[in-house]
C-alpha cells in the first residue's frame, strides 16, 4: 500500500482538536451561558461582554502566533496553549464572582490562541499548497462535527450541573490534546518531503520537482489593496457569527423549547459540517471569490431566518417548519463553507512565507468586529427584552460582505501588483543611493569639477 502523507496525519490530528474545541467551546459553550446567568443573576449583556472580551483578546494576541511558532514550533506552541486553555476551564468552573469570570476567559483566550486554531490551520497549511483547500476543509469540517456533541453537552449539564461538566471540559483538554500535539511539523522540506506529498523527483526521469508558489512578506502584504477589502467583509462575517454563542438563549426567548433548540444547534452544526466538507470538493475548482460571496449570502438568509422565529407578521405567525430549517442549514452552509474558504485564499493570494503571520493579522482585524457582536446583542435583549432587532439589524450588516467579496481583485493581479511595487521601490532605492554617492574619489561626497 502506499505510504499516507504525514501531512493527513497533522490534519487527523488537528481535526480532534478543533472538533473537541468546537463541542466545549466554539458551539458548546452556548450550553453554560443560560446556567451560568441564572446562577450569578448577572445580566445577559454582562455576561456576554466576558465573551466578547476573548473574541477582542484572541485579535490582539494572534498576529504574535504565526511568528512564535516560527520560532518555536508548532508542538511547543500547542502544548503551551493546550494545558492554559484546560486550566482555564477548571478555574472558571470554580468562579463566584463576574471578576473571576472575565479573569477565566482572558486565560482562556491566551490558551485557545496558542492552543487550537490559528496553529492547527498554520500547520496544515504548511503542508498543502494544491491540495491546500481539501486539507483546511477537512479540518475546519471537524469542528461541524463537533457541534453535534452540544445536545450532549446540554444533557450533561442537565444531569451534573454546569460546574462539574466545565471541570471535565477542562481535563479533557488536556486528554486530547496532548497525545495530538504530538504530531505537529513545521514544513514538510524539513523532513524530506514535499507539500501534497510530491515526489522530490519525478519518477522515471531523474529530474527534481519545483513548486511553483507565490511567497510575500507581510510588509508587502499589508500594502495591497485586496487584504484590506478582504479583511473587512470577513470582519462583517465575523461579528455575525460570533454571536453563534448567543442562539440557543435566543430560541430559548423566542418560545421554543430547550430540548428543541438544542436539537436545531446540532442541525447548524450539521450544515456547517456539510458546508466545510463540500467546499473541500469543490474549493480548487472554482473562483474562491464568487464561492466565499455566495456563503455570505446564505448566511444572510440563515440570521434572518432566526430573527423571525414565532415572528408574527401581518396577523401570521410563521411556522416554526419553515424558520428553523432555513436557519439551521442557512447559517450552517453559509458560516461553515466560508472558513476553509477565507483560508485557503490568503494561501493562494499570499503563499506560505508568512502564512501564520497573515492569518493572524486577519483575525486582529476581526477582533474588534467579533467582539462587537456578542455586547450589541447581549445589550439589545436587556434593553428591548428580545433577541429579535438585534438578529434582524445583524442579517442587514452582513449583505455588504457580498459586494465586497464579489469585487476583489485576481490572484494574478494582487500578485503582480506586489511585484510591480517592489521593483519600483527598488528602483528608488537604487536612485536614492546614486545621487548620494560622489562622481569621483575623495570629493568628500561632492560633485566633480
């Protein structure tokens, strides 16, 4: 049999993690939030201040991982990240008071940071450049997979309490974790191979194989025009899906019941597990840009599904058939295919020079969008005692994400417009120093006579 690529096995790896991070966390943590208000009698929009705090944290902390794990290695990194984030996790189940909340979820920001996933998507990255969207798809799917895990989560709190389920969340980092941290490289030319698992030489001929890919530095990346018109529509798809945390009280405010609204999260986590998995199928084979645009606007039609649950419209209430449906495979397709999406061009547009650098820039400028999300939604329902307007304003933020996608400039053109300013800048450089330097010796710098 052939022997697999031990890129895969870095992306199985990940794969865990990102799908236990998601069920705990990224999905789950949605489970805690009612318990955890109803317990303390804090408000919602308090609590979800905490949230939106990690959100604004994880921003300013992730333009440092690329270049730590640079430095350092992706298994040092993780291991780091993986034994805070399950500390974290034993601490906050143990809190009595809002302060020691916000003091767990900024250790657990520093943990998820260094933990999960900007070093696993670093990582695989690394390892892939043709195959480069299947590989970030199948890992970012199983965090959909994880999603499944929340009725369980939801039932486990039920039984035991939300105090003792955090403390075995927090211990369950560390089980998961550790073991796949293990399977963390860098590069795949650090070992001997090749990204994809290509040959160093073609079978057959004697000749070497040379990987054709763009590689650009961040100073010269944060200098075009598209990472910033980039950056910014998923800015816009990021406040809105960071207040995912936030569906399961909505629902629960919109009259329909627990065990229902935990079923139609694992439905979300079902399209977005879909959604991931598809666009690895089809993510090489079509423009990533009209992809990623057609995700923002199913995603659309998924939050305006949710904010009008049991909404009475014209004397009508709509049915809950046709609301809960839309939502879950609306949000769910639209958010899930947008992630191994938004990935896998910053790798094609940029290559892997600074790959971990890149996505962490990105995410910095997310933060302040993300973190937005959760307080303006949190706040809406203690003002207005709904979730309703804030959902529906939330749907209305993110049409512009899809004229902004649907207008960003080609691979090829970003490419050569990098290489045009270089060569420009290097022609001025070179200009600057001719002018400065004497026309003959000894003139002290001056001009000849």
């Amino acid at each position: 049999m052939p022997r697999i690529f031990y890129g895969w096995w870095i992306v199985a790896a990940g794969g865990v993690v990102q799908g236990y991070a998601a069920a705990t966390f990224w999905r789950g943590f949605t489970a805690f939030f009612n318990p955890i208000v109803a317990t303390f009698g804090w408000s919602s929009g308090a609590t979800a201040a905490a949230l939106s705090l990690q959100r604004g944290e994880g921003g300013m902390i992730s333009p440092f991982v690329g270049t730590i794990i640079g430095r350092f290695g992706p298994r040092r990194v993780m291991s780091f990240g993986i034994f805070v984030t399950g500390l974290s996790f034993i601490l906050m189940s143990q809190m009595t008071s809002l302060w020691q909340f916000y003091l767990a979820m900024t250790l657990l920001t520093v943990g998820m940071s260094f933990g999960t996933f900007i070093v696993l998507v670093t990582t695989v990255g690394n390892w892939f450049i043709q195959k480069r969207s299947r590989a970030l798809a199948i890992l970012m799917a199983c965090t959909g997979v994880g999603g499944f895990l929340v009725p369980v989560l939801v039932g486990a709190i039920d039984v035991w309490g939300w105090r003792d389920v955090m403390f075995g969340v927090g211990v369950g980092y560390w089980v998961v974790g550790f073991p796949a941290m293990l399977f963390m490289r860098t590069r795949p030319e650090d070992y001997g191979q090749l990204p994809d698992g290509l040959l160093l030489e073609e079978e057959g001929t004697g000749r070497r194989t040379v990987i054709r890919e763009v590689n650009f530095g961040v100073r010269q990346v944060l200098k075009t025009r598209f990472f910033w018109q980039f950056s910014i529509a998923l800015s816009l798809g990021q406040m809105v899906s960071s207040t995912n945390l936030l569906h399961l009280p909505a629902l629960d405010d919109f009259g329909i019941s627990l065990g229902l609204a935990a079923g139609v999260i694992a439905a979300v986590a079902a399209g977005d597990f879909i959604g991931r998995l598809g666009i690895g199928v089809i993510g090489d084979r079509f423009d990533k840009r009209h992809l990623i645009a057609i995700s923002f606007m199913v995603q659309t039609v998924g939050v305006f599904a949710l904010s009008l649950t049991n909404a009475e419209i014209l004397g009508v209430t709509l049915p809950l058939a046709l609301t809960l449906p839309i939502f879950a495979m609306g949000f769910g397709l639209g958010f899930g295919s947008s992630i191994p999406l938004r990935l896998a061009m910053l790798g094609e547009y940029f290559g892997r020079r600074s790959y971990g650098s890149i996505i962490g820039i990105t995410s910095t400028v997310s933060a302040g969008f993300a973190a937005i999300g959760p307080i303006f939604v949190g706040v809406s329902f203690d003002i207005l005692d709904t979730y309703r307007p804030a959902f529906l304003l939330l749907g209305v933020i993110l049409i512009a994400a899809v004229p902004m996608t649907l207008t960003l400039e080609r691979p090829e053109r970003v490419a050569a417009k990098i290489r045009m300013a270089d060569r420009k800048r290097s022609a001025a450089r070179t200009a600057t120093k001719a002018a400065a330097s004497p026309d003959t010796p000894g003139q002290g710098g001056q001009t000849g006579r």
